[in-house]
C-alpha cells in the first residue's frame, strides 16, 4: 500500500494521470478512438472476428481500447517513475505492454470466442501477434514524446535555466510563468500566466517547489512572484498586493520586511 501511494505522489506519474483524465475527458479523443475501433473491426487484425453480427465484433474492438488505451498511460508512467532514462523505460513499458495486451486480449476471447484458458497454440499466437504489436505502438509514442535535440549556441550559457519542479504537477497546457500561489484547505492553487489550476499538495511543499522563480511568501496562505506585482496598497501594519491579472494578495505584517527590503513597499 505505501508503495502505491509513493507511486500515486510521484511528480512523473502525476502528469501523466493528469494527461490520461485530460485526453479522456475530450470529446474528440473518444471519436478517434471510436473510429480506430471501427477500422480494425473493418480489417479485423490477427484475424479476430467475433462471430455472429459485426457488432458483436465491434463490441470486441470498443472494450478492447478501453481496456488498453488508459492501461498504457499507467505503464508508460510506471516505467518512468521506475527509470529516469527514456529509453530504458520505453522497453520496459513496451514488454510490459506486450505482456499486458496479450492476457487482456486472451481474456476478452474467452468471453467473445469462447478460448480455454490453457489452450497453449492459442496463447502463442498472440503472443508472437498482439504482443509485438503493442510493444512496437508503445516504443513508437516513446519516440515521438522524445525531445528534439537541438544545436547548442556558443553565445549562450552552456546551463539553461532550471525550471520550477511545481510545473510539472500542472497540464501542459497551464505551465507557465507562476505568478501566485495560494493554500485551500489541503490543496494548493497555483496561477501561473496560463490560468489557475487547483493541485493536491501541501502549501509548504508547494513553497519548496516554486524555485527558483524570483518570489516570496507574504501571507501564511499566499506566496507571490515579485514579476506579477502591480501595485501594492499599505493597510495598516500590512498591505495588499495587486497583481498583474488584476488578484488582490493580503501581506501579513510579519512579512513585510521582505517587501521592503526588495523595495516593493
């Protein structure tokens, strides 16, 4: 149990979580793989077909991606959390998959086709089929989610700077420059210039991840970047911070000092 709640927590597999419910929840990923279930339902592959109406193979194809499709996700981020080396954990989510695929596969034509569990020509043909398939289709969206290489410039410095650890815990789409944070309950706001995105994670630790973006915290539930400050207004012992995309910030007086000392205030 404390093993899987380390992998759940790990900032490799949380992206990846994150990615899986995003492309699951758009419409257009659900077409695509309709339409996938549709062609090889057409070409029947391995020669699969269920027998009785087309639908029924059809059904076979749908329940086929449903099962595969998020069970790549959770494999892919398995391997990476397990190794930090794209490659190495590109082969071990390709057999992985190869063996994942062919018991799922076997399993679903034991309910369609009526296989026996311990018919051995049956399991190795999907073996030397389905298996090879999907670890070549694993090893394939390994290489394309590869990062280009590029030229390094002589006029520039040889080490780019490090990017905030807190970004990674974000959608793709959301990473941006962070701007504010700010403590709700058990979870942590965080607005970057992309939007705002509400994240499970402690405030504290949130504040050990924002570096190194040029920033402080002001507030016992705000942190802010000292970029996206507008204008501040004094309240008292303390003040009020306006930033950039119009949010109004407390500062606690115990705080200030570092306002001032930065000559914000």
């Amino acid at each position: 149990m404390n093993r899987w709640k380390a992998f759940v927590k790990n900032s490799s597999t949380q992206p990846a979580m994150r990615d899986m419910r995003r492309v699951l929840a758009n419409p257009r990923a659900f077409a695509g793989l309709g339409l996938a279930a549709v062609l090889v339902t057409i070409i029947q592959p391995f020669g699969l077909r269920v027998p009785g109406p087309i639908g029924l193979t059809l059904m076979y194809w749908l329940l086929m991606i449903a099962v595969t499709f998020p069970l790549g996700f959770v494999i892919s981020a398995a391997c990476m959390a397990v190794c930090r080396q794209r490659w190495c954990a590109a082969v071990m989510a390709a057999c992985a998959m190869a063996i994942a695929v062919t018991i799922s596969t076997y399993t679903l034509n034991i309910m369609f086709l009526g296989w026996d569990i311990g018919e051995v020509e049956n399991w190795r043909l999907l073996a030397v089929t389905a298996g090879p398939v999907a670890a070549l289709i694993t090893v394939l969206i390994h290489i394309v989610q590869a990062p280009t290489a590029t030229v390094a410039d002589p006029t520039q410095s040889p080490k780019a700077p490090a990017s905030p650890a807190l970004l990674n815990r974000l959608p793709l789409d959301m990473r941006g420059a962070i701007h504010h944070l700010a403590a709700e309950d058990h979870y942590t706001r965080i607005t970057t210039t992309r939007g705002s995105s509400l994240v499970l994670l402690r405030f504290s630790d949130a504040l050990q991840e924002v570096a190194p973006t040029p920033g402080s915290q002001v507030h016992r539930s705000h942190w802010v970047s000292f970029d996206a400050i507008d204008k501040v207004e004094r309240r008292g012992d303390g003040a009020r911070l306006i930033l950039s995309d119009g949010a109004f910030v407390p500062v606690s007086r115990s705080h200030m000092p570092i306002l001032r000392a930065k000559g914000i205030v």
